[in-house]
C-alpha cells in the first residue's frame, strides 16, 4: 500500500483552498489503496488567532509549535513514497526546509496557489515579507509533479518545472451537498452576496462605490461572508462569519455572487473558486474579465464578465430588477458546474497524478 504524506498549511475543512481542491478526495485515495497521513502547519489553536488582532504571544508559541510539527515530519519522510505539498512547507524565511525536504522525499507532487512567478499585485505588508518567496518556486523547480489550478499558468509553470510535469486541476465542490436552495428567498428583496476571507478584502473593496451606487437604485442586501469584520455605510448590510457548519445555509441565502478581481499578473493564478461555488449554488455569476473567470463563464449565458464601474452597476441593477434572467443565468451555472466542477468529475485526474508521481 503506497503511503502518503500531505504537508499543508492549514487544518482540515477550514481553508477553502484545501477544502475545495484536494482535501476533498483523501478519502478517494484511501479507496484507491493509499495510506494518507495529514500533517498542517498550523493548529485549530493558532488558526483561531491567525487572523485576527492581539494575541502576539499566542500566535508566536502556535507558530514555534508548527515548526516543530515540520521537524518531526523530516524525521519520517523516508517512511512515505510520496510527499503531497500544499503552497509550502513552512511559511517564513529561507527555503531550508524545503531544500531538506526534497533531498529526503522519495517523491514530491506539489500543489501550487496563485501565480508566484510575479510581484505584481502580490500581497504586501511585514508578513509577507517575511514569507519566503523563493519557497514556492524551489518547490515549483524541483518537484516530481505540479498541480496549478490556473488555466494561465500551465505553459508558464512548464518551463520552470525541471521535469515539465504540470497538470490543470480545477477546484471542485460536491454539487450534491452544494445545491440550489429549495424555496424562494425569505428576504423580500434580492440579496447580493459574496464569500472570502481576510486576505481577499481589498477585492471585495473595489466595489465600494459601486454598491453604494446600486443602493441608491434599487433596494437590495449585501452579505459579505468570511472571517472579518466590514462595514459600508449606505448599503443594506450584513456580516456572517464563515463556518463549515452553515456554509451551505449561508450561500443559499444568496440571489447574486460577485467576484470581483483586480486587472495584475498575481490574478491570474487564481482558481476561480467564487465562480464554481456560485454556480454549483445555481447563482448568477458577476465576475471581473480577467483571469480564469473568462474559461469558466460564457458570458450573458452562465454569467457576466465585466470591466468597468458601470458595467457593474448595470449588470447588478438588471440582476436586482429581473427575477426571471436570474434564474435563467443560474440554472445554465449550475448545469456547468455539475458537469465541469463537480467532486465526481475530478476525482480520478487527482490520482493519475499521484501514480505518476510514484512511478516516474
């Protein structure tokens, strides 16, 4: 029975880059006759404090605990014919770590997020300087296999990949559990919503103006969910803070996703992954024209790709106006997303991955 490593950087079920890309089939590799043991980097303790301010000393000894949990994993890497990383191994300083975990892995598959090959649009502020940026891309170099799943950057990570093994895998959702509420909205107006966590705001903040606009047009409600505090004056808000329990209640009390993006190089590693969860919601998708929203949506079919201010407010104004275009543009999404993005029609491209990484 071939064994297992996943190192990431989160606990299991709480980050939605994990939870809708690979998490979502280790029992699939169980089945398929692997051994599979999950080691995260972070704790349910830390990630209770993460991202949220104070708690220096808290964060400190959760951050020394997961550098010892990284520690313990070298001592076991020779036990493991393949080692599954998701973004790094560790989050800050020099590629030691990585460099240590390569020489003693038997085989690396490494899962990649956003487009780490630029700065442009990348995150900033003191921890993400203190991050490695080389980590990734030693990563990207050097392992046995590479999962991106950013249509964009199949070509690109090809070239640095010193074996040229790139597959495109997009996130997926289990379209059985993610489905269309049953009934109509109890809200007595449409409701705007969009998903995401702390770090993904000042993408939500584009919109500011646009849905103060909005509000002075059409009476609607805006759910913002995710795990940070928000407020916009003028607009019919509210926050719901993300939980794995309620996510299903929360995204099905949506009318209108929205999926706002800046136009910089660092987005076109993104998945997408708003869009496939708006449409397995039966959703109508707004989304800006950049990046991999432009594979996944036709536009004015399954959703809107737009580029300005006012092709915002005119698609949104439409949307909050016209139930019947709702419900078309939504059921085509959702149609699309059970072919295309549905756990059931991923599965298999993950293990291919997997015996290919073993038995190069």
């Amino acid at each position: 029975m071939p064994k297992v490593l996943v190192l990431c950087p989160y606990p299991q079920g709480v980050a939605a880059g994990q939870r809708l890309k690979y998490e979502q089939y280790l029992d699939d590799w169980r089945a398929a006759g692997f051994d599979v043991t999950v080691s995260s980097f972070m704790d349910m303790a830390l990630w209770d404090r993460a991202y949220v301010g104070g708690h220096r000393l808290a964060k400190a000894i959760g951050t020394v605990r997961g550098h010892l949990r990284r520690l313990r994993d070298l001592t076991r890497l020779r036990r493991y014919d393949l080692v599954y990383i998701s973004m790094w191994v560790t989050p800050f300083g020099t590629t030691w770590m990585e460099r240590l975990t390569r020489r003693w892995a038997r085989a690396i598959v490494y899962d990649i997020e956003d487009n780490l090959l630029t700065e442009d649009g990348a995150p900033s502020g003191l921890r993400q300087r203190l991050k490695g940026r080389g980590k990734p891309r030693f990563l990207l170099e050097r392992a046995d296999h590479v999962i991106t799943a950013s249509p964009f950057m199949v070509d690109r990570y090809r070239e640095r990949n010193a074996k040229g093994a790139v597959t495109l895998i997009y996130p997926s959702v289990d379209t059985d559990t993610f489905r269309p509420r049953a009934g109509p909205s109890a809200e007595g107006k449409p409701v705007i919503g969009w998903t995401g966590t702390f770090s993904s705001e000042p993408y939500l903040d584009l919109l500011r103006l646009v849905f103060q606009e909005l509000a002075r047009r059409v009476d609607y409600k805006l759910i913002v969910i995710g795990n940070f505090p928000y407020q916009l004056a003028g607009v019919d808000l509210e926050v719901l803070t993300w939980s794995g329990a309620e996510e299903v209640a929360q995204m099905q009390r949506l009318d209108i996703g929205v999926y706002p993006l800046p136009n910089d190089d660092w987005v076109l590693g993104k998945a997408g992954l708003k869009v496939i969860q708006y449409m397995a919601f039966g959703l109508p998708s707004v989304s800006s024209n950049i990046g991999t929203a432009i594979r996944q949506v036709t536009e004015g079919v399954d959703g809107f790709l737009v580029d300005t201010e006012e092709q915002w407010l005119d698609v949104l104004e439409r949307l909050c106006r016209d139930p019947d275009l709702r419900r078309r543009v939504g059921e085509a999404g959702r149609r699309e997303a059970v072919a295309r993005y549905s756990r059931q029609a991923t599965s298999a491209q993950y293990l291919t991955v997997l015996d290919a990484a073993i038995n190069d």
